[in-house]
C-alpha cells in the first residue's frame, strides 16, 4: 500500500473483520516495518518469506489507520491468528479498552 511515506509501498497488517455488508468497505489496518525502535507501540512480528527485507519487523500499533478496501493491492501472506490477535490486545492496551 502506498500510504504517502517516502514513496514507496508498506506492508500493512489488517486487523479488522471482514464485514461484507459494510456501506463503505474499510479495513482497519496497523503498518509493518523493520525499524525497531523498542516502544510500548510495538508488537514483534516473526520472520515470513513475504516480508521485505531479511530483518525482523515490527507492527506499529501508533499508525493504527483505516484504508478502503479496494485499496488494498494485494495479499502478500497471512500472519498467524496468535500474531494478529497480540496486535489486537496492544490496540485495545493503547486505547485503553
């Protein structure tokens, strides 16, 4: 997805259920990188082949953000349930749910 840094494309992790019945198709989606800073906002993500790069990553809970659907380009891989449910948990930690 380009989201307008740097000009290039991101890897974005969706976090949101699939909701057909949705008047505008958005998906909520929280950014992928290999830029570890080490923050509370960080969640660890594990080594996959369709990652970029040959670094480990992190998704970044603080650019939390929504994307229309058909945006979205391309599939590159699934995460685990267990990856994508600990981002969930570090959302609802940071919005305090």
């Amino acid at each position: 997805m380009d989201m307008g840094m740097k000009a290039k494309f991101r890897p974005l992790l969706v976090v949101s259920r699939e909701d057909p019945h949705a008047e505008r198709a958005l998906a909520v989606c929280v950014p992928c990188t290999t830029e570890i800073r080490g923050g509370n906002y960080e969640v660890a993500l594990p080594r996959v082949k369709w990652m970029p790069g040959a670094e480990n990553g992190v998704a970044n809970v603080l650019g939390i953000t929504s994307i229309e659907q058909h945006r979205l380009e391309r599939r590159a891989g699934r995460y685990e349930l267990g990856v994508v449910a600990g981002v969930r948990k570090r959302i609802g930690w940071m919005i305090e749910l």
